[in-house]
C-alpha cells in the first residue's frame, strides 16, 4: 500500500503528501479520481500500540462506517484482530491491521491501521478539498491518547508491557542499613521535591548507578523500588538496548510518562558501545531535558563503566553491592529460612554464616533450597545439619568451577590480546 511517510523509530511524525494508489478501491468510494486524492500519515511508538489501536476503535464510533476490510497488495482480505492490554488485567479484542471507510459531515475519509517498524501507523486517504476530516480524526485520536493514557503510573517495560508487581518490602532486602535508606531517598523521595528544584533553578533529574557482581541484591532491590514506587516505572533490560536510537527511544517513553523512575538492567554490553554511551551521555544531560527521570544504571562489572558517565548530572550517586559480610549472611540465611524446619535452627545458621565467606545472596538461597530438596527426596520435613553439609560442599564446588572457568575465558582473551600486538 501507500507507506511512502516520513517517520523515526521513537518519534510521532505527521506528513502530508501526494501519494498514488495502487488500486481503483479507495478511489471509487472517495468519488474520485486517484490523482485527485491527498493521503495523511502518522506513526506512533510501538509501545502505544494498545492504547493507539484502542484509540482509534473509540472515535471511529462519531463517524459512520460504511465498510471495514484488509488490504494487502492492492486486493481486499480479512481485517485482523488482537487481544491487547488496555491497562493492568484488562484485555479488548481491537482492530490491528485494517482500512475503514468513514463518512462524516458528508465528507468521506479512509483509514487504515498497521503496525510498523518499531511504530503503529495510521494512514488517511481522502479527497483533496477534505482535508480537515482527516486532520480532525488525527486530532481525536491524540486527544483520546492522552487523555486516557493507561501507562502513565505504571510499572511497564520499554514495549509496554506490564510488569507484575511482587509483593515486597524494604525489609526484606537484606542490605547495610544505611546502602538501603541512601537508595530510597536517592529513588524516590526525590519525586516528593520538584517544587524545590525548580524554585533553586536546578534540573528536577537523578542518575544513579547499582553495581557488583551478580547475587549481590541489585535485582531485589529494584523489585522493591517498584512494589513501593508511586510513579511510572520503566524496567529496560540488555536487549532493549542495541543501539543510540533505542537510547533515544526509552527516554521519549520516561519524559512522555513521567514522573518516571527508569530501570536500564545489566547493561554491560551496551556499556562496551561507545555510540550507546555518547547517546545515554547526551540524552542524560544534553539540550533536551529529562525533568522528572531518575534513571538508575545496573551493571555487574564496576570497572566498566565510562568516567564519563560518572559526572554530576548525568549519574550523582554510585552503590556498590558488596558481598555480605558474617552478619548481613546471617541475616540472608535467617530470612531464606524462616519458614523453614531445620534442626538445631539458630546455631546451625549461625555457623553457616561464619563459613560462607565470599559467597552472595543468591549463593546462599541456592544452598538452603538445595538442603530442603535433599531433606524432601529422604521423605523428611526437617532439614538436618547433614543436608546443610552437603549443600555447602555443592555450592562451593560450582562456584569453583565457575571460577576456573572465568579464568580460562581470561587467559584465551589475554593470549588473543598479545597475538594481535
């Protein structure tokens, strides 16, 4: 069909133009002639697409619509349909690929709705003396969008989808005290201040960076910040993020549905882009602004990120997680294990706190649910010292095996490093 139109991958672009068609179809129901006729195209970010096919489905209802059909290549086919979210557990049957012949005011209009490349597309055909028909129903369909935007508020990912909301508390993240209020001060109390940015002229925006290595609790922490976020959370992981336009992209999506607490996750590869990190430095502090963002950076590796993010307006704040020490292991362990019968509890967890060194969170989850699965394939609902033992030893045996592992990976790079000097 005609898709000649001007349009980015995040941005909303509307284009005017001249466009002929491939089929006398349109053209008979405008009672006109094909040069004759004026074509209007906009494309919307793909992850409005729920709420711009819903959009279009409520204002088509002020028109009268004569036919509804697919077209494909020029010949009619069958309209399709999806189940899309138009908000958290709601579900409505819309119209996604489809041309609609409108009349209103006695003017005749037609629509066609698509997907597109990373967009939703809505495209206009009409006669060329119509052209507010078509400019009104673009018009309606931002006023519905904005009016009635489901993701606003939101916990969402970057294609829009919603994210489930865990049922988890500050407390039960087990982290140094002062690492845990710093965070939530830092991520959200800073919402609670805008009057005071602007009143002080400052740019109402956060950047903030969690690193360590896996298991340390950067992930649970950020589950926490959005069971208890009052705003629209945005969680973006490694593979939403391949190039500068996405960059661009995610940030348009957090301004747009703001205020925004945005979650780039784990995103050591895109860290080793330059291009990627020239964009997140422009797009963080750059010409345009960003109020009302606070952008928190995941990483596992510290000595990977550019120093040049870490500049006082792009990122203010750096949390290291680090492993846990004797106590914060006891505290783990107790947690992991409260609901739990284990013999000798108390003592028995104390002494596996003393000899866990360098083991994370995730080491220490893994090992008491071992226990409790070799206590089960006994047929026994108490988890013995026996089984704690034997966890213990498997926990550690994959992790030096993991280690040995990382360390060859280190040696090939190194061995590949000096051949190409």
């Amino acid at each position: 069909m005609y898709r000649k139109i001007e349009k980015t991958n995040s941005d909303e672009k509307l284009v005017e133009a001249y466009i002929p068609k491939d089929s006398g179809i349109v053209s008979n129901f405008l009672c006109t002639k094909p040069h004759k006729m004026r074509s209007l195209g906009k494309s919307y970010p793909g992850y409005k697409s729920a709420l711009f096919f819903k959009a279009v489905n409520e204002v088509v209802k002020e028109y009268d619509v004569r036919a509804l059909f697919g077209l494909q290549y020029g010949q009619v086919t069958s309209p399709s349909y999806s189940y899309l979210e138009v908000g958290r557990g709601k579900r409505e049957e819309l119209l996604v690929t489809g041309m609609r012949f409108l009349i209103k005011d006695k003017k005749a209009l037609a629509a066609y709705v698509t997907p597109g490349w990373g967009t939703v597309d809505l495209y206009m055909s009409y006669n060329e003396k119509d052209s507010d028909i078509a400019l009104g129903l673009i018009e309606k369909v931002d006023k519905y969008m904005d009016e009635h935007n489901f993701y606003k508020g939101e916990k969402i990912d970057a294609a829009g989808q919603f994210l489930p909301i865990p049922d988890l508390d500050f407390d039960d993240v087990v982290l140094p005290e002062e690492q845990k209020k710093a965070i939530k001060i830092g991520a959200l109390e800073f919402f609670k201040k805008k009057e005071i940015y602007e009143k002080n002229k400052i740019p109402w925006k956060r950047g903030m960076i969690f690193s360590g290595i896996p298991g340390t609790g950067k992930t649970m922490m950020i589950k926490a910040l959005l069971s208890k976020a009052d705003c629209t959370f945005i969680w973006v992981t490694a593979e939403m993020i391949t190039s500068p336009s996405n960059v661009k992209y995610i940030f348009n999506m957090a301004k747009e549905l703001g205020s925004t607490l945005l979650v780039l996750e784990d995103v050591d590869e895109f860290l080793g882009s330059q291009r990627c990190i020239d964009a997140l430095k422009t797009t963080m502090d750059g010409l345009n602004e960003v109020n009302g963002i606070c952008t928190i950076i995941c990483t596992n590796f510290p000595d990977r990120i550019p120093k040049a993010l870490l500049r006082p307006g792009r990122v203010d704040q750096v949390f290291i997680f680090e492993l846990p020490n004797e106590a914060l292991r006891n505290k783990i362990l107790s947690s992991i294990a409260e609901p739990m019968n284990i013999e000798n509890k108390d003592n028995v967890l104390k002494e596996l706190a003393k000899c866990t060194d360098g083991l994370t969170g995730a080491h220490l989850k893994e090992l008491v649910v071992y226990a409790l699965l070799l206590a089960a394939d006994d047929d026994r609902d108490m988890i013995l010292e026996k089984d704690l033992s034997t966890a213990l030893v498997k926990v550690f045996d994959n992790l030096n095996i993991v280690n040995d592992k990382i360390k060859e990976i280190d040696i090939k790079n190194l061995i590949y490093e000096l051949k190409k000097k």
